[in-house]
C-alpha cells in the first residue's frame, strides 16, 4: 500500500546509521547486504545518493518493508 507521507530533512539519513537505530530489523551485515542488493529486493525506492553519498530515508524505508509483508 503506497501512501503520501510527508518527508522532512530529518527522516533522511546516513544508510550506515540504520543498524544502529534498528537493532531488531537489521544487524550490520545483513543491512549492507540490503543496500547492495536494494533495486532487487525492494528498498531502491528509499535511497538517495547526494554528491558521492548514500542517504536512506526512514518514512520510505518503512513502506518499502511495510510492501513486503503484503507480498
């Protein structure tokens, strides 16, 4: 279910930070995993490269995985 979400500068952020704000989602190595295999698992939709800089957006991020129960 895709739905309109309001973004702020806040919800997005370094991709590295999420394991440690997501400990139950993510471990470290599996979310490396995740961002390397983001455009073919679902996540793609969430990230945002600025200069040479990878950023995830938090709001998104959580769709996508919200996306991936209803599979």
């Amino acid at each position: 279910m895709l739905y309109e979400i309001s973004i702020t500068l806040e919800d997005i952020v370094p991709y590295q930070i999420i394991p440690e704000r997501f400990p139950h989602l993510y471990t470290a190595k599996s979310w490396a995993w995740a961002v390397k295999q983001r455009n073919q698992n679902g996540l793609g939709r969430a990230f945002r490269k600025v200069g040479k800089n990878l950023f995830v957006n938090q709001k998104v991020l959580a769709q996508c995985i919200d996306a991936q129960i209803e599979d």
